[in-house]
C-alpha cells in the first residue's frame, strides 16, 4: 500500500516597478508598472490564472467530485490572495469551491511570503496572525498546519510554532538533515510534540521540473510509470509527500505539455489499488505516530541544490537590503501610516531577494526563468531606490 499528500504552493509576489534614483521622493506606487508586462503585477495574476488556476483548479475539482478518496492541501499567500480579490475573483471563487468539499485543506504561512523568521520573530509572528485571519475571512477555514516561505524550517522555528498552537509543519527531505534516511515518515520536531512532514523531493520534482524536460532519461513521465514509483517509494512507509508550486500545472509545464492529462489521470490510477489512499498533511499527522526526532539547528529550505538560504542571503546585494529592511522595524512601529507599514511588508517578500541571486550552472537557469528583471544587479536597484524612497517616507512621517 501506499499514500500520497499532494500540496500545492500558490504564491505571486507584488513586483516593484522599475525605480530610478531620480524616482525617490517622486511617487510611492512601487507595484504599479503600467509599461512593463514582465513587472505588471495585474496582467501577470491574469496570465497565470488564465493558464494554471482557473483550468487546474477545475481538473481538482472534478478530482474530488469523481474520487471520494482524492486529497489536496494549498497553502496561499497574503500577497496572492489580496491580488485575487482585486484583479481575478473568479479564480478565488474557483479555489472555493475546491475548499467548501471538504477534502482540501489550507495551510497556514506568512502573509507576506516573508524571509521574517530570520531576521524579525516579532514580525513573523505579526504575519503568522494576519495570514491565519485572512484564510478564515475567505475560506471560513482556520489552518492547524504550518508551511514556512519558501520550506524554511529550523528548530527556532518549531518553537514558534509550537507556542501559536500548531499542530504540524512541512519540511524539505534534505538529504543533508535525513542522512540517508527515507523522507516517507513523520517525524517530530527536536523537544516538542510538533510533527514534521518531509517532501520527497524527487518524486515531486518529477513533476515540477523534469515533467517537459526531453533530454531526462525517463521522459515522457507517464501516469503509470510515475504510480509505480510512488508505490515503490510508499511501501512500508507513512506517506510520500508530493510538494510543489501549483504553478507546475499550466504555467512552468504548459498545458501542451500534457501535465494537466497527466494531473487528471493520476488519482484513479493511483486508487487502482484499494489499498492506496490520498491524506491532506492533518490526517497524515493524525494517522502516524512519529519515528524519530530532527534536530534541524540551520535553516533548510526546497530551493536549488543547495536546500539552505543561499538563494536569498548569499551575496552581498541580498544582504544589504535585507539588513536595511529590517533595519526600519522600530521606526516602522512608532508610524502611524497604514500604507508606510504595508508597503514595508511587501518589500519583504522573498521573491525580492530571489531576484538579486548571481548563481549559475543549473540553479542559475532557474532564477533567470523566474526573474523579472534582466541581471540581479537591476533587481538589487529597483529595491534600494524604493527601499530609499520609503525611508524618507518614514523620516517625514514619523518627524510631525
């Protein structure tokens, strides 16, 4: 027999507007880019649904209301859900309805998309809460399972949860924190009664990178091939863990791919066997007891080779503007303007730092796919002007 929890990611980030150094002081619209497609935050929402949420939230759907035994969790950021509001709501609706059967489940995250764990407890607790109140103002859904940004986890981490009530937490299967060890069982966090669900991240990233990738050695990925080893993976085990961005379908893979036949074929044959089933991350904490402690005291995360922070914090452009960003949290606190504080969170999203990476070879080619910009040099200026603008913002607000 063998399980499978299948979360998806869903994530756009407010993309700041090209800033030149003249622009200080000049205007604080710094997501509003009405001449750029590539940094027009409402074309890009619309793009992507058009071509991932809407057509991938109907297969999920259909999932559901084909196969009792179908399963999925979402874990949305602030920063998506506010864009869905106001640009797509049939596309929020769309998620809605995938929630309200009852087999979906919503994770808890920053509301920001924030690296704030790091470098501000205060502030990833502030988010923690604004993201908790915005699902259930949404989804009239209150998450008891906790996805960091990006897959962060470290033990300070597991602290923090465990004092906000949380119940679980995903976490990147780093080979370097596993040692060998199968990523397909719960474990509990270092001291606490917090349980910890491992991404498979081959399997997983089957699909979300090598599904279109004709020079892989096992492409095309076929529905039966691809549930074969996933029963191999799961045998004598808890649950393999299936994480990627939603994204995958549609958008990163296009539907020319054929991801969404290969998305809407896999469950029933999946559930051939009796024995297979689907669990949301909940039950797969409620089911299992755990097997082992992790003891995780450095930060790992899913992104590039390296599974740690480097693909946010590892030159120095990343770590200038990170350090000036929060550098403003006390004179953020004393200011009374809504919009200084909400365009400081936003500033925050780690999407921002992402786009200042300078690495190459093959993580290289990821970040270029992503970036909206044309060098992590002119990602790394955007942010510092804007950053600039905001400070003197700030200082004049803060000195009436």
């Amino acid at each position: 027999m063998a399980s499978v929890c299948f979360y998806f990611q869903v994530h756009q980030p407010y993309r700041i507007k090209k800033m030149r150094v003249f622009d200080i002081g000049q205007g604080h619209d710094y997501f509003v880019d009405n001449e750029n497609e590539r940094l027009n935050n409402e074309i890009i929402l619309k793009k992507v649904a058009s071509k991932c949420y809407i057509p991938t939230n109907e297969v999920i759907l259909n999932l559901l209301n084909k196969h009792k035994d179908f399963k999925v969790a979402f874990s949305f950021s602030g920063t998506l859900l506010e864009q869905l509001e106001k640009s797509c709501p049939e596309a929020l609706e769309s998620f809605k309805k995938i929630v309200q059967t009852g087999r979906a489940e919503i994770l808890s995250e920053t509301y920001y998309h924030s690296l704030s764990l790091i470098y501000n407890t205060d502030e990833f607790r502030h988010q923690v809460k604004a993201h908790r109140q915005k699902v259930i103002d949404l989804f009239d859904y209150e998450p008891t399972v906790f996805r960091n940004t990006e897959l962060i986890y470290n033990n300070d981490l597991s602290d923090e949860l465990e004092k906000m009530g949380y119940r679980g937490v995903l976490m990147e299967g780093a080979d370097h924190i596993l040692k060998g060890e199968s990523p397909n069982f719960v474990r509990r966090a270092m001291g606490k009664n917090l349980k910890i669900l491992l991404k498979n991240y081959k399997l997983s990233d089957d699909i979300a990178f090598r599904f279109s990738q004709s020079s892989w050695s096992e492409y095309p990925l076929t529905v039966d091939k691809f549930v074969k080893w996933v029963e191999e993976a799961g045998r004598d085990s808890h649950t393999v863990n299936l994480f990627m961005d939603y994204e995958t379908f549609g958008e990163h893979h296009f539907k020319e791919s054929g991801i969404l036949d290969f998305l809407e074929n896999l469950p029933e044959e999946f559930l051939k066997s009796p024995q297979n089933s689907f669990l949301t991350p909940s039950e797969a904490i409620d089911k299992h007891e755990a097997i082992a402690e992790l003891d995780v005291p450095q930060s790992v995360s899913w992104a590039d080779a390296e599974r740690d922070l480097s693909a946010w914090i590892e030159n120095s452009m990343q770590k200038d503007a990170l350090n000036k960003l929060y550098s403003l949290e006390k004179a953020i606190k004393k200011t009374k303007d809504e919009k200084i504080k909400e365009d400081w969170r936003r500033l925050q999203t780690s999407d921002h730092f992402y786009y200042m990476c300078t690495k190459y070879f093959s993580d290289g080619d990821v970040h270029k796919y992503f970036n909206p910009y044309e060098t992590p040099y002119e990602a790394f200026i955007n942010f510092m002007n804007a950053l600039s603008d905001l400070k003197l913002r700030l200082d004049l607000e803060n000195k009436k």
